[in-house]
C-alpha cells in the first residue's frame, strides 16, 4: 500500500499545472483549485491521497489543535494582546500597523555573524540594546554599517 501512494505522489510532481488543476477537482469534489502554484497543488493533493488512504485527523485530535491554536498563536489572539483605550485604538487604526509585525511584547530573534540579535517590539518602535528605535531598518543598519530593509534582515 505505501509504495502505491508513494508511486502516485511522485507521479503528481511529474504533471503540469493544468492536469494537477483537474487532479485537484477530482480529489476535493468537483471544488475548483484556489491556486495555479504546482508546488501548493502537488502537496494538497499529496495530502488528500494520504488522508484517503490512510484515514484523516481524528475530531479528538482537530479540537485539541483548535485548542492549542487558541493558546498559543500570538498573532491572532486578542486575549493575549495589550488592552488600549478608544483613543488609542482609533489612532493606530488610522495610523496602520503593518501586518507583518508581531505583536507588542514579542522578541525578534536573530543570528548575525555569530551575533544573537534581540529585539523587542514596542506598540510605537522597537527596542535593542536598551535603546528605543522608530524602524527596524535603523536597528539593522546600526548591526551591520550598511542600509538594510529591516523587514528583509529580520526575515518578517
């Protein structure tokens, strides 16, 4: 059985986007696939093969993934998230935080020529080595003497 689904998974990597299109339909109902990635629609089929073949997630084990990602996901839970006036909301909405920020409180770790970087995220700026900065792109620049796009160097 193993070495079918193995077959048939590398057969996958062998097709166009096209025919990977039509396989999609065929494995999740006649649903259209969201994608035209062939890498993304090779590993969700791959998936649905195995999850076939060898039975999927038991309910037991998709709440308690629920649960965990209630828990422990700091970019989208609000109970762990600061709590803030009105006013303060209303000025950083019309302001912006860029998505791809953690969270106020969060540390950004990073290894730089055998350096471990940390810095931590304000709600107005970041703070590294005792010293509150506007941007990231200052704090890398400050790291490696060169101008840098600080979402770039911390990998966000």
């Amino acid at each position: 059985m193993k070495a079918a689904i193995n077959a048939k998974i590398t057969a996958l990597k062998n097709k166009t986007t096209p025919e990977l299109q039509k396989e999609y339909e065929v494995f999740f109902n006649g649903q259209k696939a969201t994608s035209d990635n062939k890498v993304y629609l090779v590993r969700r089929i791959a998936y649905r093969l195995q999850e076939l073949e060898y039975g999927g997630l038991s309910q037991k084990a998709k709440n308690r993934l629920e649960e965990l990602m209630l828990l422990y996901n700091p970019i989208n839970n609000k109970a762990i998230r600061p709590k803030v006036s009105i006013e303060t909301q209303a000025r950083i909405k019309t302001r912006g935080r860029d998505r791809r920020l953690p969270i106020p409180g969060s540390v950004i770790l990073k290894e730089y020529k055998n350096m471990n970087i940390q810095v931590k995220v304000l709600t107005n700026g970041f703070e590294y080595n005792n010293k509150i900065y506007k941007h990231l792109s200052s704090i890398a620049e400050e790291i490696t003497g060169a101008h840098w796009n600080g979402y770039h160097f911390f990998n966000l």
